[in-house]
C-alpha cells in the first residue's frame, strides 16, 4: 500500500510549507507516489502534521500550479502525471525566463546565449 511520508522539520529555516512541497514533489516525481494518488485532505493533512491548515492549502496550491498535482473539486487531490509535471514546470520556467530576458531588453541572441552558458555549467559534458 503506497502511504504518503512527510516528515517536517520545525526547526528548519526552510518554510514548513516549502518543505512539504518539495516532499509531495519529489516522491510524485520518482514515481513513489503514482499517478491518481489521491492525497490527504487539506485539514486532514494538517492535522496529522501539525501545521495549519492555510500552510497546508499554500503547499497544494503551489503543486497545482507546478502540475504536479491537480485538484477535482470536492473529489480532493491527486498526483497527477509525473512527466507532466516535470515538462510543466521546465515550460513555465523557460516562459519566467524569456520574459524576464525581454523586460532586461535582451534580444533574442544574448538571451538564447545566456541559455547556452547556463547549460554549460549543468550538463558539463555536453549530455543530458
């Protein structure tokens, strides 16, 4: 039976909202959490944690947004597909850029360049 794990640090500089974000995404990521995992309520969740509720709704939303997770009403939360996610979240931080890039009042050139350094320093080797 696949059970969510989430273990929040209080004591952590990291927000508990953050954390519980980066652990819904990373286990829906890896697959250990599988597409159409439904997730805990919002309350319920909160209450097993011992976070408030509101930090609990700001972690969901946040995943909702990412594509990570997508909400159906009152049918609750689900994970949703994990190479969705993952292609989402790429599309809307390439989107976060080129804006960003044009706002700057780079022109097409010097903002795929900054790119190119970018993922020089990532992928090293040319892979990936």
């Amino acid at each position: 039976m696949v059970t969510l794990k989430i273990d929040i640090d209080h004591a952590a500089a990291t927000p508990p909202y953050e954390q519980l974000r980066t652990q819904i995404s990373g286990q829906a990521l890896s697959g250990r959490l599988p597409v159409g995992y439904k997730l805990p309520t919002v309350r319920g969740l909160a209450a097993e944690l011992g976070l408030a509720a509101n930090t609990v709704a700001k972690a969901y939303r946040v995943l909702e947004a990412d594509g990570v997770v997508e909400t159906r009403g009152r049918a609750g939360t689900f994970v949703a597909a994990a190479d969705d996610a993952a292609g989402q979240e790429a599309a809307n931080a390439a989107r976060a850029y080129a804006e960003r890039a044009a706002r700057l009042g780079l022109d097409r050139a010097a903002a795929r360049a900054a790119v190119e350094d970018a993922l020089r320093a990532v992928y090293p080797s040319g892979e990936g």
